[in-house]
C-alpha cells in the first residue's frame, strides 16, 4: 500500500506541476500559437471569389483565451486581403467579418458591404494582447504621416495615417462612411488589459491605388 501511495504521491506533483506551469505560461503560450496562426494566414493566398459569411455583432467578440485560440487552430478559412504598416512591423490577414476565430488569426472587417479602396470607410478591428507585438497591439506607437497598405492581391490601397485617437468602446462613429472620402480605419482595444473599455482608432486617407506586384506585395510578405 505504501508503495502504491508513493506512486500517488509523485503522480500528483507532476499533475500540479504541468499545471502550474501551463498557468505560468498561458500568456506565452496563447501569444506563441496566435502569431504562428496569423503569419501562417498571410503566407496564403486571399480568396475574394468565395461567398463568405460573415458575424458583425460587436458584442460577440470575447477576450483572446486558451479555449478559444485552440477552436481557431482547426479554422482554415481563407482570408479576404491584406494589411501592412511597415513603420510598426504590423502584417496581418484580414477576414470577412468579427468571428472569434477571425479574430484571433488576424484582423476582421467591421461591416458587410465595405470595400478597400472605394469611396468608403473600410473598417477593420483586431485584437491587442498583453505581447504588444502581435495582432493590432502595434498600433499603440502608429503615428500621423505613415503609410498603410490593403491588398487584394490583384491590387495594392496605400493610405496615410491622418487621425490617431484614443476613444471610448461606445464611440463607434469612427467607422461611419464620410460622403467623398475613401477611408481606413483600424480599431483595437488601448491595451492588453482584460476588461478594457477604451479603443485606439487609427484612420487613413488613400493617396494611390497601384496594381499588385512583386515590389508591392513585399510589404505583406516579407
């Protein structure tokens, strides 16, 4: 009886040390496993052929978790574009739509009918983690002046950054189409917190549509 207790014993201290170090490590890990998933989703080509479907119900979106970044492992939906902010080491595939499992392989589009390029407001929100260099957590040091591409892979949208702000979560004006202007904007929470109730809006203007090329595509590849 002795023995099989011994056994026990040991069994449990190496029960509670995974433990212990999977609670250690969770953030590690989740941060790990979200960037493999978002430069493995770029590497790929888009697909703006496919009918997706799409979840736009803001109040949906849930904090990035174990759980849920294990559901999003299995997800191999295709992204729709694009996004590069080469001045913050920013690249990311974009899907269509606010689907947890978008969210946490990338970025999502904020509403149904947008268009990159177009005389609109393409709106795209991602997640920021407490790993400040994954997702749209880089977007805390965007600044006025630089340059962010879409692509679609058929052409490449280069717009300037013109406003950064930090607002409250109820302040969804921001993605509002403004008659006679072709915009992009780009929401995140303010910062890795669980619970955070503020929102960095970053928003563009386009100055140049160019057509998809080797030169151009670097930004989204390299």
């Amino acid at each position: 009886m002795s023995k099989i207790w011994k056994v026990l014993q040991w069994v449990i201290v190496v029960v509670l040390m995974v433990v212990g170090l999977a609670l250690i490590f969770n953030e590690q890990i989740k941060s790990y496993v979200v960037n493999h998933m978002s430069q493995t989703a770029i590497s790929k080509p888009v697909d703006t052929k496919t009918k997706h479907k799409g979840n736009f119900d803001f109040e949906s979106v849930k904090a990035v978790d174990i759980k849920g970044v294990s559901k999003a492992t299995q997800d191999d939906t295709a992204a729709i574009g694009k996004i590069a902010i080469p001045s913050i080491g920013l690249k990311l595939p974009i899907f269509y739509g606010l689907d947890n499992n978008n969210l946490m392989r990338g970025a999502g589009t904020m509403k149904t009918d947008e268009k990159m390029g177009a005389e609109n407001n393409y709106a795209i929100a991602g997640h920021h983690m407490e790993d400040p260099n994954i997702l749209f957590g880089p977007l805390s040091k965007a600044k006025i002046g630089k340059k962010i591409y879409l692509t679609d892979e058929k052409k490449v949208y280069v717009y300037k950054i013109t406003k950064k702000t930090v607002v409250d979560e109820t302040q969804v004006k921001w993605i509002d189409d403004v008659p006679g202007e072709s915009l992009v904007t780009l929401v995140t929470c303010a910062s890795g917190t669980e619970g955070e109730v503020n929102r960095i809006i970053i928003q563009g203007s386009l100055v140049s549509t160019e057509t998809a090329s080797k030169s151009n595509l670097k930004y989204f590849n390299d």
